[in-house]
C-alpha cells in the first residue's frame, strides 16, 4: 500500500503530464515527426508480443528464484526467511523453481529466464509509479504522456491483422483504487488514440468489448457513428485538438467499427474453445485472459498484456499472509502459462510470439528498497520474531533483484541469464539488467531499430530514454544444449 499523500502527488502530476498532450492543448502534437528517421530495417525474429503481467510486486525468491527454504514454526526469526517454499527442479538442467510452479517449470526448455532485473530507484515505492516506468520506460511524472510499449509497437508495425486492434489489454479493472494511476500508463500518449489499447476487464465477457453497450441496436449504433463522423469532418468534436488528434480518434473508431462487423469478432468469444481446453485454462480471470491471449495471438493480435491485475492489498501485493497469497497465486497462473506455451508451440505460433512474464518488482520478509538506500514511508511492519503465519512470507517491496521469463520470439531455449545472491540481500550480482535493456531487447525481436523517435515540444521522445537503451544480445541466438 502507498501513503495517501504520495499517492496524491503522483496523481496530481500525472494528470498535469497528461493534460499537456489531452485535447485542450494538444497543439504540442503537430510537432509529431511524420514518421522516425529512415533507418536500416533490422531482421525480425518475431511478430507478436504477448506480455503476462503479475502486478503487485511478485517475490522472486518465492517463484522463479528460490532461495533456502524455511518452513514455518513459531518462534521463526525473521531474519532467516529468504524463502517459504521448497525448490522444485524443471526441465532444464541446474534450473529450479519454488513448490508449485511445476507446469511453467515444464516448458522452460522452450524459454529463457532473466534473474537480474533490478527496478529503478524512483523515491516513493509506489506499485503504479513502477507500473508506469516498466511499461512506459520513463520514469514519472514526464511532460508528455509517454506512451505504454504496446503502444509503440502498435504504431511502428501496425495491426498484423487490419480488423483486430494492434494493442489489446486484458484483465485490469479501473474500478477500485489508484484507477487513475493506472489509467496513466495504459495508453499510447501522443501517439494518439488509434495506438491505445483495446481494453478488456474480464476476458470472459470479451465477446461483449466488440458489440455494442447492452440495450442498443446494431442500427441504433450506426446511426451514432455516422452521425460522430460527420460532427469530426466539421470540427464539432474535440474543438481545441489537432488535426492529428482528431483524425487518430476517427481510424480509431473506424476501427472498431470493423471489428463490430467483421467474422473475425468471434475471436473474442471464449464459448468457441473446447470444453476441456477451456477448464485447463479457467483458474479464473487470468487463465481465461492466456486463453483469449492465445486465440488472438494465432488470429493476428501484434501486443497482447494479460494482468493478474493490481489492486492494493490483493493479488501479488502480500503484505500480510505472505506465504499463503503467494500459494494461491500459483495456482493462479501455474496451469494456465504452461498451457499458453505448449499450444503455441504446438500449433507453430511461438516461433514468432515472444512471451514474457514480468513484475514490476520483488518482495522480501525484512529489506525495503535496496541496500544502502534510504526508503520513504516504509509500508510494512513486520516483528523481528514470527509467532503468527500472516508474518510468514515476503511482505516488503524489493527493488535490486527480480525474475522476468521469456519465451519465442527468437529467445534462446533454456537460457539462465543473470544471478542473485543465495543470501540476504538477495540482489542482483552477475548480469544486471535495466528496464531500457528489456524495452530495447523487445524491440529488438519485432525489428524495430532502437533510434525510433518523434519530435515533441522540439525536442526528440525515443522508445528508451534519450535512445540509449541497448538490447540484451544474449538473450537471442540458436538454442542452446539442455536435458530432457
């Protein structure tokens, strides 16, 4: 959890930065370039990127990266916990996983891991403040509306196929707290609204994002558009924006309309699948959001998210009952990762769909932050001796160590890159690795050269910071040797 006030300022600014590229002063558009610099197109090794998102900070010594296991007893000095579950082997020679990660642990033969992503030193430990730096690559509050990745890669590639939407975000509400923080890094900022995603809260109920608002017509809804299209043609809409502005809303919403009455709208209804396809993935919303993941992947969808969703306290966000949240949350997304990776592979769309399963940052029992580094407004409290399981786990927000796991897309199969260290501090100690080298590694993998920018307020906005971001080369190559 955040403090009120923090939370506030973050709000305040964030909405200022937004305002600076919304409808009312968004002259600041017309200095969009035209398009990036004329650059040598790089080989792309994949097509699509699909991104499993686990918000809320998940421990990597209790999943991908276990530490000494210590099981619970009263009396437990907190000191020694550096993991709560014992290790597991998987597939791939000197890799193990924490207890109940065994389905994801079986396809790591098809993937690589990361274990060095240390988070940014960004003040205030804020889950959406860190959100918004992975997802955007630039720390907030900026200027301009810094646009998610999705969005930009939507906007260099374009849809892979011209019906369904080239950014498609599945499974986060904004209905509970910190909505608006939320709010801020889901979308394409000055790119424009055509390259913002497609939101879908609840995949199960996809099929209704691509109709129209329950209780009207289909002709009812195309007598509104029409009438939208000819209010846009005569300025009537969005009086004070750009040109550019007003005509990316207009193919924006020409491009729903396409969806609305294409075939390919079935994509969305999960009620297609097989029964037994479908319970494989139904462990609740973030299994049944791999599975339409899936289905749109295989149907042309260019950047899929798919949350297990951040709302305080819930979730990946175990401030208290550390151990047994954390339980569930495998079971969450055990079975359903595995099985998005197996049918890919199977059905030859992995090659060319890269993967990744990332946090926004990691958790231990008593570090806060990063050694050497003073943290404001530590959340929890924690006893120094464990009488009471809620206490047994990883409660607090840790920036200097995390996992993130790749799969396709041209990744090296069984591939261990980086290291944290087995005791406390469990930082990142061979190999770190930063948000720009993850965005550029990304982009690296779609072809995108990482000198892509445009120009805003006169100056130039690149996909990375001042475009200095580097891929992590390592990452990619032919498959390395690895046991069965």
């Amino acid at each position: 959890m955040e403090l009120h006030n923090s939370r506030r300022e973050f709000i305040k600014k964030m909405a200022a930065a937004s305002l600076a590229t919304s409808a009312s002063s968004i002259p600041l558009a017309s200095f969009l370039s035209s398009c990036s610099p004329e650059v040598q197109k790089r080989a792309a090794t994949a097509d699509t990127v699909i991104l499993l998102w686990m918000a809320g900070g998940m421990a990597h010594t209790e999943t991908f990266d276990p530490k000494a296991y210590v099981p619970y007893e009263k009396g437990l000095n907190m000191n020694r916990v550096l993991s709560t579950f014992p290790k597991i082997p998987t597939v791939v020679d000197g890799l193990e996983f924490s207890e109940g990660l065994e389905s994801i642990g079986s396809v790591m033969d098809k993937g690589a891991i990361i274990r060095s992503y240390k988070s940014a030193d960004l003040g205030h430990i804020l889950h959406t403040r860190h959100q918004y730096h992975w997802h955007t690559c630039y720390e907030p509050p900026q200027s301009v509306q810094a646009p998610h990745i999705g969005a930009w890669i939507a906007k260099e590639l374009g849809p892979a196929n011209p019906v369904i939407p080239p950014f498609i975000s599945i499974g986060q509400r904004f209905t509970m707290g910190e909505a608006e923080e939320l709010k801020a890094f889901h979308s394409a900022g000055f790119l424009g609204t055509e390259f913002g995603p497609f939101l879908i809260p609840d995949p199960s109920g996809g099929l209704e994002s691509v109709r129209p608002p329950q209780g009207m017509s289909l002709k009812r809804f195309e007598a509104r558009y029409k009438l939208f299209k000819e209010l846009a043609n005569k300025n009537k809409v969005m009086e004070q924006a750009s040109d550019y502005q007003r005509e990316s809303l207009m193919r924006s919403m020409e491009q729903s309309y396409r969806l609305l009455n294409s075939p390919e709208a079935k994509v969305f209804d999960l009620s297609q699948e097989p029964k037994e396809v479908y319970d494989t993935y139904n462990t609740g919303r973030f299994g049944l959001g791999c599975l339409l993941a899936k289905r749109l992947a295989m149907n042309g969808g260019r950047f899929i998210s798919v949350s297990t969703e951040y709302e305080p306290f819930l979730g990946w966000d175990t401030h208290e009952n550390g151990h047994t949240r954390a339980k569930k949350m495998k079971q969450l997304i055990d079975k359903p990762v595995a099985q998005l990776i197996k049918d890919l592979d199977e059905s030859g769309h992995l090659d060319r769909t890269l993967v990744i399963l990332a946090s926004e940052f990691s958790r231990d029992a008593i570090m806060e932050g990063r050694p050497g580094e003073t943290v404001k407004d530590q959340v929890s409290r924690q006893p120094d001796v464990i009488n009471d399981e809620k206490f047994y786990g990883m409660h607090r927000h840790f920036t200097d160590g995390s996992s993130i796991l790749m799969w396709g897309g041209g990744v090296k199969k069984g591939l261990i890159y980086g290291k944290t260290a087995d005791e406390r501090p469990c930082c990142s100690i061979e190999n770190p690795v930063v948000i720009d080298q993850v965005h550029q590694s990304v982009y690296h993998a779609l072809g995108i050269d990482p000198q892509t920018h445009y120009e805003i307020e006169s100056r130039p906005f690149y996909t990375t910071p001042d475009g200095k971001g580097k891929p992590i080369l390592d990452l990619f190559g032919n498959p390395i040797t690895k046991s069965v």
